[in-house]
C-alpha cells in the first residue's frame, strides 16, 4: 500500500501493513516521525533492545551481504517481535535488490523491516513486493493545498483546534514548508489559545512572526492607507535588522495578491466588497481595503501582479538598483503615490 506519511502519521494504527516499510523522499523529521510512530505498533511496550539500526552506506561497504538478512531471521531475546532499520539504504538496495526480493517472498515473522531511501521507483519487481505485502510512505515536502490541508488536519485531529486555510497560508508565510517546523509551531499555538476552539490569523502573528512579522503587517497596513511615510520607517528597520529583501517581499505578495485577486472577480461583475471578502482578505480588514482599492483606481490595481513580478526579478538580478531602492519603489506604486 502507498501513501503520504502525512497521512500516515494522521492515524497510524489504522493503516494495515505487513513485515516491510519503505520510507522515501528527502524529509528527514517525517521520517523518524514514521518510525516514532512503527514503533509501538511493531514492538507494543518491548523494550528497544528488540530495535536493530544500521547504516545503508557501512552495510554495503564494509559488512558481509548476509548481515541483514541473518539480523531478520534471529529471534528476538527480549520478545516476540524485532525492528530492523536501515538508514541511508539507497545503495545498499541497489547493490542487493536480488536478496532483498528474495527475503520478501518469505519474509521473517517474527521480524520488521524499515528500508529509508531518497528515491523509490515504483515499477520495479522490488516496489511491487513492497506495495503487496507492506507500505511505502512517501516522505517529500508537502506544497499549496496539500500542505494546507495537513495544516488543518493536523490542528484537528491531534490539538483538537480549528484553523482556516488563510491562516494556514499564513502560518506557511512565516514558517516556511517544513512540516517539523510547521509542527512546532501549532504546538504552541495549541498551549497559546488555551480553551479556544479556534487559532485565529491574529494568534499566528502574535505567536509565530515576532516583532519582524509585526513590523512587516504595520508596513502593509501603512501602504493601504497612503500612509508612505510610516511605510519606509517599517521598512528601514526591517531591513537594518537584517531581514531578507525576498521575505518582506514575500509578506507583501501574501496581502496583495488578494487586492489583485478582488480587483479581478470586480472586473467580471463582482460587488468590490464581495469580490474582497471572496479574495480571503481577512473580515476586520475588508472596509480599509475597499477604502484603498477605490482610492488606486482599478486601471493601477490591474497592474498589481505586474509591480510584484517585476520586483521579485528585479530583486534576483535584473536590475542594478539596490534591493532598498526596489522594495521602496514597489511601496510608492502600491500605496498609490507614484
């Protein structure tokens, strides 16, 4: 069978597998969180004398090819039941793919095996084995509506707490893709919001974004309402503490590509206000933003997604400006100054 460990980890003693686990993709915490999670459902309370670790890379090289297989027929001193993890096994897999067929077709069982490799091609006589009589669970970075998902899955059915795709997205602005680090972070939320049914896009700036994210949302706000001046001051002190030019960009992306997404659906015919609130901007925010729009005129909104395009480039090299020069060009033409 073969799924996302995402899934996976959502609800692991529901998921029916047999004496081989393959781990595969890059994500290392997904992976021991796999294993964390194989464990006890392996093991039950064993102790882990009854868990053998090797290295891929040293059990190719340097140790007899029948070490593996020898670990998996042994019977365990300490219970009914063995784990047998081979880490890094890219190689090893390829050196002794035969042998590994072999042991598949009559399997120990008494013994589980882990295999964690980067790749897992699934047509080869090897992955089919795998799929009939275990699990392959693909560990590879979650993206979009995937990683939003998971986001709300996991807020749900492990903290008991709801919590929207936007500020999903927004917890992905601050945080970044990596789903232990995403973890982490609802954790805390978690023990923040107390008895609150909710994380709210305000828990997650409080929580997670630190004055740099604070400093960032002051800024946005200082452009939608023309107030230019405030806009740079935000944006120096953002930059004297080091913050990267493409973050601050990426905080001004997530708030106006919505604008340009409402200025689009009023095109077709939307109210301006419905338009905004179907753009995900968030409710206390809607009369301000309606405020601006009108102020910009719809003929510059059209061309907020050009501004933004054309500053991301700029800022990877198009351009000979510096990177203060780009970001405080892109803040006059969105607050409507230039």
């Amino acid at each position: 069978m073969s799924q996302h460990v995402t899934e996976f980890l959502l609800n692991p003693a529901a998921s029916e597998f047999g004496p081989v686990v393959v781990l595969y993709g890059d994500d290392r915490y997904m992976k021991q969180e796999a294993i964390k999670a194989i464990e006890p459902l392996v093991l039950g309370e064993e102790e882990d004398t009854s868990i053998t670790r090797y290295d891929g890379k040293r059990l190719e090289k340097e140790l007899p090819p029948s070490t593996l297989f020898d670990e998996l027929k042994t019977v365990s001193m300490w219970g009914d039941k063995r784990l047998v993890i081979v880490d890094d096994a890219e190689k090893f897999v390829s050196a002794f793919r035969g042998k590994l067929e072999k042991y598949l077709e009559a399997p120990s069982k008494s013994s589980f095996l882990i295999l964690d490799v980067k790749s897992w091609s699934k047509s080869t006589r090897l992955a089919k084995l795998v799929s009939k009589i275990g699990l392959d669970l693909e560990c590879k970075e979650l993206k979009g509506g995937a990683l939003a998902k998971w986001i709300c899955d996991t807020a749900g059915q492990l903290h008991q707490k709801q919590i929207s795709r936007e500020a999903a997205a927004l917890l992905v602005e601050l945080v970044g893709t990596h789903c232990g680090q995403i973890h982490q972070e609802l954790e805390k939320l978690t023990t923040f919001v107390g008895d609150q049914p909710r994380i709210s896009p305000d828990d997650i700036r409080a929580v997670v974004g630190g004055w740099k994210a604070e400093t960032t949302w002051a800024m946005t706000d200082a452009v939608r309402d023309g107030n230019i001046g405030d806009a740079l001051h935000y944006l120096d002190n953002l930059l004297v503490a080091g913050e990267a030019p493409q973050k601050i960009l990426g905080g001004l992306n997530f708030v106006w590509r919505k604008y340009f997404k409402a200025t689009q659906q009023a095109v077709q015919g939307t109210p301006l206000k419905q338009a905004i609130k179907q753009a995900g901007v968030f409710p206390r925010d809607i009369d301000s933003t309606e405020r601006y729009l009108r102020r910009l005129t719809r003929k510059r909104a059209e061309k907020i997604c050009h501004w933004l395009l054309e500053t991301d480039l700029n800022l990877k090299g198009k351009s000979r400006l510096t990177p203060r020069l780009e970001l405080e060009r892109l803040l006059f033409l969105l607050s409507g100054c230039i």
